[in-house]
C-alpha cells in the first residue's frame, strides 16, 4: 500500500482537526503524521515516538491514532522525564530494584523512555481505553519493551498488582490529557 496522502485540498492537520470526532480514534498513516508535525511545528518529524523518527517507527510497524498523535509524550519531553529519574535512581542503595508505575500510559511512550534511561526497571502501565490499550499493547510487543501494560482502571488494577518486597518504585504521574 502506498503511504501518500490524496490529491486535493486538505484539512490543516492540527489539535482541532486530529480531536474531531470523525479523525479522533483513526489510525493514521505515516503521512498525516508528517503533515501534523509540519502544521502545527514546522517540522515533519515533530512526533518523534520510542527514540525513533515517525518515518522509523512506522517502518518497524508502530502505528498511533489520530489523537494519540498529539496526546503522546514526544520523545524530547520523555527523555528529559528520563534524565530526571534516573539522576534520582542513582541515588538508591547498590543492588535496589526499580519498578515505574504509569497509570495513565496512552502510547507508552513516556514509561518507555524513562526505561531507556534506567536500565534493568520494570515498566507496568494502566490505560483505561480499549483502544489505546490495544494499540499500545501491539506497539510495545513490536519494539520488545520491557512494561507490562493492563487494561482498566488504575485504581482498581493498582491494588491487585503488587511488586516484590524491597522493590523501589517511580511513579509517572501527569494528567491524562496532558499533550506536552
């Protein structure tokens, strides 16, 4: 299949456009994508996702909604959120194990560039949507990301799951329509 967008006039692919009730929870292709990024940012590889340019995620078989374009933690944002952790980390005992908890993880990709920068946690991730939690769940497996991911409500789910005794653990707590 080709990946061009259709000849014609296009919509501004933008907040508004990606939220609309009719675009919200399609999949896009590669292309819209692009197009957002240079809408709203001046640069086609403005969604950078799992330390990948949108042109290499895509290629490895990553796909995202329309609303998940803009609602993911782009990789720049995740990767400072990954710095900051980790610099904390260090500061644990020799020998602590680290667990992260992200109770809303959309994408993913923030709990997935906070585990780049610290080697050996464990990720486990709540989303609520099915599907999100469907999409992400396949993204995940794809780049062979070490985070579980359930399905529900965090509340509830979070008081199921428990880590060993001893484990230290990160919580990555933002607002669920948190975009930047």
């Amino acid at each position: 299949m080709v990946n061009t967008p259709p000849s014609g006039k296009l919509p501004k692919y933008d907040r508004d456009f990606l939220l609309s009730p009719g675009k919200r929870n399609q999949v896009v292709e590669l292309w819209e994508v692009e197009k957002f990024g240079r809408d709203s940012f001046g640069d086609p590889d403005a969604v950078a996702l799992y330390g990948m340019r949108p042109a290499e995620w895509y290629d490895r078989g990553v796909r995202i909604l329309a609303r998940t374009t803009l609602e993911a933690v782009r990789d720049p944002l995740g990767n400072r959120i990954g710095r900051d952790v980790a610099r904390i980390v260090a500061t644990a005992p020799a020998g602590s194990t680290l667990g992260v908890v992200d109770p809303f993880t959309g994408s993913g990709n923030g709990l997935y560039s906070i585990l780049r920068h610290v080697p050996g946690a464990e990720g486990i991730g709540f989303e609520f949507e099915p599907a999100i939690f469907e999409m992400t769940t396949r993204n995940l497996a794809l780049l062979n990301a070490p985070i579980r991911l359930f399905n529900g409500d965090f509340r509830t789910l979070l008081s199921e799951w428990r880590f060993p005794a001893g484990k230290r653990i990160v919580a990555f707590w933002r607002h669920p329509g948190q975009t930047r």
